[in-house]
C-alpha cells in the first residue's frame, strides 16, 4: 500500500460511484466485523461456516464486492483486512473467497 492510498484510499474504492462507495463502506465493516468475531475460516462446518468451512457472511461480501468492481476490488478489500486484522486473516480470507469471481489464493 501506498501512501497515497494511505492517506485517499483503495483507487477501486475512491473511483466509484457514491451510492457504491457508501455500500463498500458497509461491506468492509462487516467483513472486519466477521473477521474480529468468527474468522473467515473454521476447523469444523456449522453456524456461520458452510461445509468447506468457510463462512459464508464473508463470502456473501466477497460475491456482492465482485459484482461491484471484480477482482480489483476485492483486493482492495484483502487490504483493507490485512491493515484493520493482520495478514494472518487476509490469508484466511483468501481461502474463504475461492471460486469466487477470478479470485485466486
């Protein structure tokens, strides 16, 4: 990260639109919510985790910020979890976002 994306943001998120941006907001918050409270992975399936134990809050995030502005976006969101929870959650998210759009571990 640089520091102007320090100091003004993820280009993918300060290039969109308002309504977006608004929605993103919401999105991130949740997911370092989900991060702070379950992690993204879990040992055994169940509650939030789906089968493959990833939870499937954090994979809703990553379908719907796909949807938004693809992959760069949701590296824009990996970033944004790494400096809010450390890289040990990005790399658990990276693991809860297979299959999702062109995301790639």
């Amino acid at each position: 990260m640089s520091i102007w994306e320090a100091l003004f943001g993820h280009p993918a998120i300060r290039n969109l639109p308002a309504d977006q941006k608004q929605e993103v907001k919401r999105l991130l918050k949740k997911l370092v919510k989900i991060g702070e409270l379950d992690d993204f992975l879990s040992l055994q399936p169940g509650g939030p985790f789906n089968v493959r134990c990833h939870h499937t809050g954090a994979r809703e995030i990553g379908k719907r910020l796909d949807q938004i502005g693809g992959l760069e976006l949701m590296d824009a969101a990996r970033s944004h979890v790494k400096r809010k929870l450390k890289p040990v959650m990005a790399e658990h998210l990276d693991y809860c976002w297979q299959d999702i759009g062109d995301w790639q571990p």
